[in-house]
DNA sequence: GTCTATAAACAGATAGAC
DNA sequence: GTCTATCTGTTTATAGAC
C-alpha cells in the first residue's frame, strides 16, 4: 500500500472525510442527491460547508466518494459470502445450491440487519433510475462481478450454460423476487400488517424465496433430460 | 356523473390542467420530485408558473394530481384485463394459471410498450422510497386491489389459502421478479447487451418468467398433496 | 383564466481569515 | 485543515395587471 489510498493515515482529516461520506450517503438515499442540500450534510457530519469543496471538490465528487464506499461495503460482505473461493471451482449440483440458498439468505439478511443497508439500497436505487457515473463504479464493482458468479452457481445447479440469455435472465429474476422486498417496502408493510421488516419477516421472505429457488432449478433440471 | 368530477366540461382550462399532469408525470419521473422546478414543468406543458398555482394550489397539488392520474390509468388497464370479473368466480387451477400468465405478459408488456409506463414507474418507485400522500393514493387505488386480485387467482391455482402470510409473499415475489425488469433497467441493459428493453426482449422476459410461476406452482401444488 | 413581476428563501461554490 | 462571509444564481409562492 503505496501513497495512492490512505487508509487511516492523518485520523484528522480522514474522520471528517469519512463524517461526510456517511452523512451524504444517508441522505442522499433518504432524500435524494437533489433533495439534499451540501448545508444539511454538513451540519450532519459536525463539519463545516467549505469542508466539502475542500475534500471532494464539490457535491458530485461526495456522490463518487458514497459509491465508492458502498462498493467497498458490499465487496467485503460477498468476498467472505463466497469465502474467497476463486472464479471458477467444481461444485455438485446440490452444492451449487446450496450455496445459492445461502447468498438469498445473505442477500436478505443484509437488507434487513445491516444498519446501513436502507441508505445503501436507495442510494443505488436512486442512481439506477436516473444514472449517473456513481452507478457506474457501484455497476463495475458489484452488480457485475455478483450477477456474474451467481450464473456460474445457476448453471452448476441447473446444468445450464452460465453465460447464456436465460440463465441472465433467471439470475435476475432471482435477485428481483427478493430486492422487491426492499424497494416496495412501505406497500409491503401494508399489505402484509408487518410494522417493520426485521429478522422474523425476513425469515419469512427467506423460506419462501428459497422454495420457489428450488422449485425453478427442479423444473430446469427436469426438463434438462 | 354529476359535477363532482368534469373529465371534458372546459376544454380550454382542462386542456391546460392536463398538459401541466403530464408534463409533472414526465418530469417528476424522470428528475424526482425535487430535482424539477415548477418553471420547468410550466414550460413544458406550454403554461405559465402561476397556473400551477392556480389549478393545484402549488407544487405538491400537482404530486397528488400526477398520482391520481395514474391511479385512473392502471384502472382503466386491470378492469379489462380482468376483463371486469367480479371479485370471486369459481375457476379450475389451469384457468387460474392462465390469468395468472396473462397477468405477467401485461405487466411486463405495460412497463414496455406504454410510452407513459417509463414515466409512471419511475414515479411510483420514487414514492415507494420517500412516502408522500401521493403514495398513498396509488396504493389504496391500485397495489391493494392489485394484489388482493392475484392473491385469489394464486390460490385458485395452488390450492392455498388466498389471504395467507404466504400466498401474500408469494404474489409480491411473482411481482417483484418482473419489475425489477424495469427498476435495474441501467444495469439489466448492461448486463444483458441490450440497447434498450423493447418488445423482443420483454417476450424473452415474460418466457423466464412464465416458465418460473409455473414451476412454482407445480411444486406448491405437489407439495399440497 | 392567464400571464408577468417580484418577493423571500435557499442553493452550491468560493475567497480569505485563522 | 478548518471555518466564516459572501457571491451568484435559482427556487417556490404570490400579488396584481390584463
């Protein structure tokens, strides 16, 4: 680790950087980058306006610096999700769905546990409709690489081919049935008379996602033969 | 229809009333609620900044207005599709199968072919982040009756029970594997090559999924057994 | 009903003291 | 590096002419 990342070196500065980070990601993905004014961010990270300018030349360069931070979030969380293992390995089918199963559990649990999961998935929410060069890097950094391993999984399960149309398309699917959970969440709520997402109802999402996972991959299996 | 509602009395101000919904839809969608000024919206609906005012009471009277509008649009599209069936018939499980697929085809085909429907999702989701009144009236006047209508249709065709935790999850599940279609758009796009989503790769879509509702089905159908 | 002019508040960016 | 004061532009809402 050269000069070009600083982790933890001048604990001054890098505090306020990283106040700044974590405020404007919170509330850029509560209000909106254009819902949020640099004045609230600041008062939130207990730093001043000019800091803002200083550190990341302006509000967009706080928008980069949340993706960033999110990427950075998200890879740790899947790098020991998928235990480091490396691209490609041989897996059963049983075990490649096992360890699909796992990553819907992790992938809920994560929206549902983790404290800053909410900001984070608005956040990418909120790039997704109207895109931005921070989608881009959370895209390359996250979206991507996960998507991509989670067909090699689908066609180890499957016997499928990984990079083919459908089994994109079903890998989607896949993650679409379970992130509805959290981008429709307040009708959610409603519907369901839950007053909160917590550990109880996720387990609930979880049992049934992972019915309907294994429901799909029998049917594809079968019809393999 | 009595004075209550006037859909076509003045032609003159209802022309601009409209104009200023439809321009306050496309922008809003599209920019976010605050990301769009009124000057903008003015400008585009050929009007001027007051007439918000003066027909809406202000920016937020035309958030309620846009969300009525679409409340009345989607209507207008379940009743026929539908096809203006009371609440409860008797069907077999295949006929209720079959609505069910008919269902997802005009999902997925209104996200698609409507020229509005970009505009109304991006709109609906926006509310679904950051809840307003406008929510509430999309919800009430169109995902409650919505999904209470496919809860039956899903326990017709599996034979559970139709308000039950877990027909409730599964619908929202079957919802939510097709629109995020249209919520990750920027990064399904990109993942799948595709230069945009049109009709030939929403028949790819509605194939998957079609071929997962009924795989789900299948087993929670054995599964009763 | 429509449109213009203006008011009052607020935005992001910046220059300069410390 | 931090913070304050200020500049410039833009926001919504409104009052009043037509």
């Amino acid at each position: 680790m050269s000069k070009t990342q600083t982790p933890q070196t001048n604990s001054a500065a890098d505090a306020t950087r990283m106040a700044l980070v974590m405020a404007a990601l919170q509330l850029f993905g509560r209000q909106g980058f254009d819902g949020t004014s640099t004045r609230e961010i600041a008062a939130q990270a207990n730093a001043n306006i000019g800091s803002i300018a200083y550190h990341f030349g302006g509000k967009e360069g706080l928008r980069l610096a949340a993706a960033d931070y999110i990427v950075e979030t998200i890879r740790t969380i899947v790098a020991q999700a998928f235990g480091g293992a490396a691209q490609i390995q041989r897996v059963t089918s049983e075990q490649a769905e096992a360890q699909i199963d796992a990553t819907v559990e992790r992938m809920v649990g994560f929206m549902v546990a983790r404290p800053e999961a909410g900001e984070i998935v608005q956040f990418v929410l909120r790039e997704l409709s109207t895109p931005t060069d921070a989608l881009d890097r959370i895209y390359t950094g996250v979206f991507e690489p996960v998507h991509r391993r989670l067909c090699q999984l689908w066609a180890a399960a499957t016997g499928e081919e990984a990079e083919s149309e459908k089994t994109r398309i079903s890998v989607f699917m896949m993650i679409g049935q379970v992130v509805y959970f959290r981008i429709a969440r307040a009708a959610v709520m409603r519907r369901m008379d839950w007053a909160d997402i917590g550990p109880a109802e996720a387990a609930k999402v979880i049992g049934v996602a992972k019915e309907n996972v294994a429901a799909i991959i029998a049917a594809r299996k079968a019809g393999k033969k």
